[in-house]
C-alpha cells in the first residue's frame, strides 16, 4: 500500500506541470458563410491542384508541416501562430475542388480564421496566379470536402522544450500486486 501511495505522491506533481490541450475557438459564421468563403473550384486534376497548393502556401512563406497524398491534406504554419490546412478533392476528371482552412493562436488556444478578405486574398488569388488557372465558387448544391483543422505544431523553442520535457519525465508506474502481498 505505501508503494501505491508514493507513486500517486510522485505523479501528483508531474500531471500539475503538464500543459493543457489546446483549445479550439470554432468561428461565429454559419456552414454556409464559411463553405462560402472556403472553398474553390479549380479547373485541373487533383494531383496538379495538390502541387499548386503546396507551392502557393510556400510562396507565401508557409512553412509545409504535413503532407497526407492519400487524403490529400496539406498542413502548413507561418509566422508560428498561422496554421493552415487545405483539402483537394477531385471534381471529375479535369476539376478539383479545394477547401483551406485557416486558425491563428498560441499554443494553448486557436481561433478559425473566419474572414472572407484572408481566404480570398491571402490564399485563393495566390493559387490562381501560381496554377495560372480561374477559381471559381462551387454552387451551394454541390458536395464540399469536409473543413480539416489545421495540425497544431511545436514552433518556438518553449513548445519544444515544454514537449521535450513532457517525454522526458519517467513514467512512475506502482509495482504489480502479487497474491503474497
């Protein structure tokens, strides 16, 4: 029993230095609004909107954290408190579909970027001009790929090492109890 009460002694200070999850602030604007303002129509197959995608988000000083070519998912992080991530869906076979979806935070709390300027601006007049392709708003009655939340990233030197020393804490588990004790 004492063998018990000292490991819960000594994980009872190590649960109290882990960090919290994050946590996600949804955006206030309809289904409709943010399927307005998220997502395009781009004439060209998935695989060329996949590469234009990522080379526009590097162009704009993205940072590419994950590429998922199966779902074709793109994460990306600029500045470490803009994260995007961006979906491609294929739309017959010379058109895509593409939904971005941006959140700007700290490590702790993240907010989805909801104004229709920034999607427009900074993401999808970009990606014209790289594919050198017309975008094109999808008609509501048309099906949408799903809003992928940007994948959260350890990007300054305090979420790495706060990471780092989370991983590094031994793990106290109470011996086993066998039937003599």
């Amino acid at each position: 029993m004492r063998q018990v009460l000292f490991a819960i002694a000594l994980l009872g200070p190590v649960a109290a230095c882990a960090t919290p999850g994050t946590q996600f602030i949804p955006s206030q604007k309809s289904a409709v609004e943010l399927r307005a303002m998220q997502v395009r129509t781009v004439p060209a197959e998935a695989d060329t909107t996949m590469r234009g995608v990522i080379a526009t988000l590097h162009d704009l000083g993205y940072r590419i954290t994950r590429v998922e070519s199966d779902a074709r998912t793109v994460s990306a992080t600029r500045r470490t408190s803009l994260r995007m991530a961006v979906v491609v869906q294929p739309r017959g076979a010379a058109e895509s579909t593409v939904r971005a979806n941006a959140s700007i935070g700290t490590f702790a709390r993240q907010a989805q970027v909801d104004s229709p300027e920034f999607y427009q601006r900074d993401f999808f007049e970009p990606l014209q001009a790289t594919m050198n392709r017309t975008l094109a708003a999808l008609p509501m009655e048309e099906p949408v790929p799903e809003a992928v939340r940007p994948v959260a990233e350890l990007n300054t030197a305090g979420e790495r090492e706060a990471a780092a020393s989370r991983a590094a804490a031994p793990m106290v588990t109470p011996p086993l109890r066998t039937q003599a004790q």
